[in-house]
C-alpha cells in the first residue's frame, strides 16, 4: 500500500502540468452616462425653452441705475463689448414689457463701490443702467469688456471669469438674477462660481476708435409665476449628504 501510494504521487509530480486558463470576463458594452439634468430641467420638464439659471448676486449691487444702452465710459480704454440679448418665455415666445438691470467691473476688474472707504456718490453710477427689452423680446448693449478679478478667500485666493450681472423684470414672471459669463478665459476650472450654463462666447468685431471691439449674445428665458418656484428654491437649498 505505501509502495503504491509512493508511485502515484511520482507519477503526479512527474506529470505536465497545464496551464491554468482563465476565463475572459465577458465584455460589457461601454455605456455613456447622460450629464445629469439641472434642478431646474427637472422642476420645469415640460418646458420647449429651458429657464435661465439663477445666479448670486455678489457684493456690488446698486439699485437706482440710470436708463442706458452705452454704458461705455468715457475714461475707458478698455475693448469694446457689444452684448445682444433675448428674453423669451418658457414656451419660447417673447416676453413683453421687460425691465432688465446690467453692472459690471471696468476692464481693470474694478466696480465704481469696491473701495469701502471711497463710496461714490449716490446719483453717481459707473457700468451700470437700466434698460428696456422691445416688443420683440431682443435688447442691444454697448459697453466695456470686463477683466478678470482675484477674490479675497480665507480658504485661499481665486479668480473670477469675466462676467456681466443682470436683473429681470416681467409682469407674471419671478424677477431674477444672473450672471454671464465671457469666455474663452483661463480661470473657468478655479473659479467657484462658474457655471457653464450662463456662457456667451466673445467673437471679434473688428475695432473702435483703435480699441479692439467683440460681440456676445445669449438668450434669458425667464421662469412663469407659480408654485415651481419653490420647489426649486428647495432643490438648491436641499443640504449635501
């Protein structure tokens, strides 16, 4: 029996042995996430014309600007933006009757109410203006190409994209506040508070008394009067877990 048990363990070591094969893992067909929907795709799904997100207001808001479609300044030596916009409903008709609000910084990335200590006076109103869409729901801008700013963080200093602020106002439509930005910039990753979905692209225009001059355009949907709006007002509040 030992003599046995000997020859059979000789003659299994003594065998080739076969490679192990393993099993190709059946291949998955690669799927493509879909970006995920914006709260306010979702709050208003059955929308043709999206609404225009919502933005911060920031620090240097002004109310009582006066009526202007040129809000270049005279001391400027900045290039030339001439912004064209729209402003429709969610089912993609015009809006009648719009009041709209612009500020922005200088092309040195200044507001005229930045410096604390040197508050302007109060009938004094640089880069800003009211201004009136027409019957047809288009309005038409001319102003300076705002800089790029840094932002005093305690967690870090970061940069602004290059951005003009609006205001909306519209007989049966919640009055907003946006933000857009102008791109190509570089700080579009650093910047906390940019949204792809508020972009215009700069395009050459040519040139202004020897200042370069570029044109940018977007279209505002505003969001109708109703309960939605507070459903989304909760989606962007809702905490992270």
């Amino acid at each position: 029996m030992a003599k046995r048990s000997k020859q059979r363990a000789a003659a299994k070591k003594a065998a080739p042995k076969k490679a192990a094969r393993k099993k190709a893992a059946p291949k998955k067909a690669a799927r493509k996430r879909a970006a995920p929907k914006r709260h306010v795709e979702l709050v208003y799904k059955d929308a043709t014309c999206k609404p225009t997100d919502d933005h911060v207001e920031g620090p240097y808001y002004r109310p009582g600007a006066p009526p202007l479609t040129d809000l270049y300044p005279p001391d400027s030596r900045g290039s030339v933006l001439h912004f064209e916009g729209t402003v429709s409903d969610i089912h993609c008709r015009p809006v009648h009757g719009v009041s709209g609000e612009i500020w922005q910084c200088d092309e040195k990335g200044r507001y005229d109410n930045q410096d604390p200590a040197h508050q302007p006076a109060p009938d004094y109103f640089r880069l800003r203006a009211r201004f009136a869409i027409g019957p047809d729901g288009t309005f038409r801008l001319r102003t300076v190409l705002p800089a790029n700013y840094t932002v005093d963080d305690p967690g870090g200093n970061w940069t602004r994209v290059k951005h003009l602020h609006f205001k909306f106002f519209a007989h049966g439509h919640q009055p907003f506040t946006t933000e857009i930005e102008l791109l190509p910039d570089r700080h579009t990753r650093s910047d906390k508070l940019y949204n792809p979905h508020l972009a215009a692209h700069l395009q050459e225009a040519g040139a202004e008394k020897g200042l370069p001059a570029y044109r940018a355009c977007y279209d505002f949907v505003l969001k109708p009067v109703s309960m939605k709006g507070y459903a989304l007002a909760a989606g962007r509040l809702k905490p992270q877990r």
